[in-house]
C-alpha cells in the first residue's frame, strides 16, 4: 500500500539542515531517518550537521541511489 504523502513537507523542508535538497526524502523525515538507521549513517539534523563527520563521510551517508527502504 502507497503512503500518503507527508504533510509536513514544505514546513521541514524550510528547516531541513540537509545539504543534499534532490534527496527524494528531504524534507520527510519519517523516510529519511528510517533509511539513515537502516544503513547506520548519520543525518545533519540528528547530529547538529557535521558533528565530526568527515564531508565525504556525510556524501556516502546520502548516495540515494544505494538508499532504498
């Protein structure tokens, strides 16, 4: 069964830290966050962005064509 869209979209995407806007789950954090525990990489908002990530450890965290749910 498809899920509804969120309805919170447009208000996180305006507070999303996330750099990586044409992620197909910025701005649903019910997705993202989901997929960033299944994969255990960090996301910008659960660690106040960056964090001591390496940059190019925040772009394998993010690489949406290996991140499927």
């Amino acid at each position: 069964m498809p899920r509804k869209p969120c309805p919170n979209k447009k208000d996180n995407e305006n507070t999303c830290p996330c750099v990586y806007v044409d992620c197909p789950r910025h701005g649903i954090c019910c997705e993202c966050l989901q997929v960033h525990k299944l994969h255990k990489y960090p996301t910008a908002c659960t660690t106040g962005f960056r964090n001591g990530f390496t940059e190019k450890e925040l772009e394998e965290s993010v690489d949406t064509e290996e991140l499927e749910v």
